[in-house]
C-alpha cells in the first residue's frame, strides 16, 4: 500500500514487531474505549502472536498512522482471506483512544477496503459488528457496506457468545 497517497491526515502501513512498544500503550489506553466490543492485543506475548498470526498468507493487517505525530490511530485486520472463486475477507477494526471520532478511521478503513479490492483482489468483505456498537456500525455504513443480516450468538467476545450484524461489501 503506497502510503504517500493515502491522505494529509493519515496513512496507513504493516505493523511490525518494532511497533510492539507504541502499540502495546495505545491498547492499554484503550481498554475503556473497546470494552465490551473487542480486545486489542496488550501484552508483549500477545502482540508478537498477533503479529505471526497477521502474517500468514490468510490475513493482513494495517495499522492507521498519524501523518502529523505517526501516532497510532488504530488497527484494521483483513483475516480469513479465502482465495479461489470466492475471495472473500471479514474485516475488523478498532480505533486507539484519542483519535476516535475524528475521521480518521474511515480515512483508513477506505484505504485498506481499496486495498484488499485492488491489491489482494478480493471480491468481498464482511464486517461482523454488535448491534449496540453504534459508533462502528456508523463507521462502516459510511465506508459503503450494506448490512445482510442478524446473526444470534456468533462472536464469542469477552467471554460471552454475543449476537452479531453481518455487514459486507463487494466489489464494483
């Protein structure tokens, strides 16, 4: 992803395990802002096992960056890429405390959405969201996506199995 021509305010590249430090404090300074929808990865074992698991050929990840600070906005993961006549993604995403609310995600999120179209030639992506996350659900409405359906107990999400909307996305 050519991160120059992203946008003034943000751009968006690969994490690595340099990243482990910064990431692992906006996680931690975050923990408010993502529960009860998700949890990012907060410790050093678990971020080097995020890291190895991004790494395999079925999933990608973006994290979002700060053009001004090249502080961490937030994270965005394309995972369960299936290829073949399907090609096919669910999406996640979450924002890092601080730079929530502020159009840098959508900036983001549109920038990795062209890219899973464009460079890894996928021709769908699905986004699994908790009907009361509205901020997440305004936030992939505007990226485009439609919502397909309701699905009860599909996510097992801090310990509980929790309802999900199915939002997806094909390409045009």
């Amino acid at each position: 992803m050519d991160a120059t021509t992203l946008s003034p305010a943000i751009y968006v590249r690969r994490p690595v395990l340099a990243d482990e430090r910064a990431f692992l404090a906006a996680a931690r300074a975050s923990r408010k802002l993502h529960h009860p929808w998700t949890t990012a990865p907060d410790t050093p074992a678990l971020f080097r096992a995020y890291i190895e698991r991004m790494g395999l050929p079925a999933n990608s990840a973006f994290l979002i960056c700060r053009r001004d600070t090249h502080a961490l906005v937030g994270v965005i993961n394309v995972t369960n890429i299936v290829l073949g006549l399907f090609r096919s993604g669910y999406l996640g995403y979450y924002a890092f405390a601080g730079h929530e609310r502020q159009g840098l995600m959508r900036q983001g999120l549109r920038a990795a959405v062209g890219h899973a179209f464009k460079s890894l030639k996928l021709h769908r992506l699905e986004a699994n969201i908790q009907p009361a996350n509205v901020a997440s659900i305004a936030l992939i409405a505007s990226c485009g996506f439609t919502q397909e359906g309701y699905s009860p107990r599909y996510l097992k999400v801090g310990g509980r199995w929790r309802d999900h909307e199915r939002w997806a996305l094909v390409a045009s």
